[in-house]
C-alpha cells in the first residue's frame, strides 16, 4: 500500500512502477483475505492484527497508531430513498483500538484514544478516549486510557 502510494506520487519514469505495485498490492490483500484500498489514507504506525476479512472503504481516513482486528468493516455505500448511490465513510482518529468484526458505518468520526469493542455495530460518532460496545454501539466508559500495542515515532 505504501509503496502503490508512493509510486503514485512521483512524477515521469518512477510513476511506471505503480502497475507492478498495483498488481502485487492486489495479490498480497487477496491472499490475505482483505479489502483494503492502496488509495484509502493511513497514518504511521497502523497495526493489522490477523486481518482477514478487514474491509476498509478507499474514501475512510485512518490515524497514526491506530490497530484493527480481523473481520472489521469501515465505511459503507447506501441507496438513498430516490435511488442514488451514496457513498459514506468513517474518520478514525490517532490510537484507536478497533477489536474484531466491529462495523463502523456512515460519515462518523471515532474520537482519539478511544476503543471499539469486538462485534460492535457504530452508526454515530464516538467521543475521544471513549469505551464503546454493543449493537447499537453505547459508550461503556468515557476517559480512558488509549491502548497503542506498538506506537510509530512520530
């Protein structure tokens, strides 16, 4: 991903490197069971523990530090009530925790330092350094600790 990224942003000859990276980039999140777009913007330090099944819309924004389990889903596209297609995404601040099959849908924002229990289901946005479970999603705690398992020197 970061190497399509960087590929994509240099000019004339070294921009030809982008096919190859694009190929290898599909093959690797293929194998590895994800869908992750090599377009979708990710800060330093992100941490894929056991990524199968990770869905992550290319239009989602993702941190530094942040970490995702398997089976979680960011973003979603939706058929208005007249028909047309929309597409929303999630903003994911710096050191979140998102734990395994947790779905984050629509234009939220999850705030800084906060952590996604496993198999919760968010539709609204979530405060920084919050505790939230459950489906619906509920805020369990609020003013917790972030849990960054390996931070990037920023």
């Amino acid at each position: 991903m970061r190497l399509c990224q960087a590929a994509a942003a240099e000019p004339g000859f070294l921009r030809l490197t982008l096919i190859p990276l694009k190929i290898m980039h599909r093959l690797s999140t293929h194998l590895a069971a994800v869908d992750f777009s090599w377009r979708t913007r990710v800060g330093a330090g992100i941490a894929i523990t056991h990524g199968w099944g990770l869905v992550v819309n290319p239009g989602a924004r993702i941190g530094n530090n942040v970490t995702l389990f398997h089976g979680v889903t960011l973003g979603r596209d939706r058929i208005s009530p007249d028909g047309n297609r929309q597409t929303e995404y999630p903003v994911i601040e710096d050191e979140v925790w998102i734990g395994p099959h947790a779905i984050i849908v629509g234009g939220v924002t999850i705030g800084r330092g906060s952590r996604i229990a496993g198999g919760t289901f968010v539709t609204e946005s979530v405060p920084p350094y919050s505790i939230v479970s459950g489906n619906p999603s509920t805020i369990v705690k609020t003013n917790c600790t972030p849990d960054v398992m390996n931070p990037a020197p920023l």
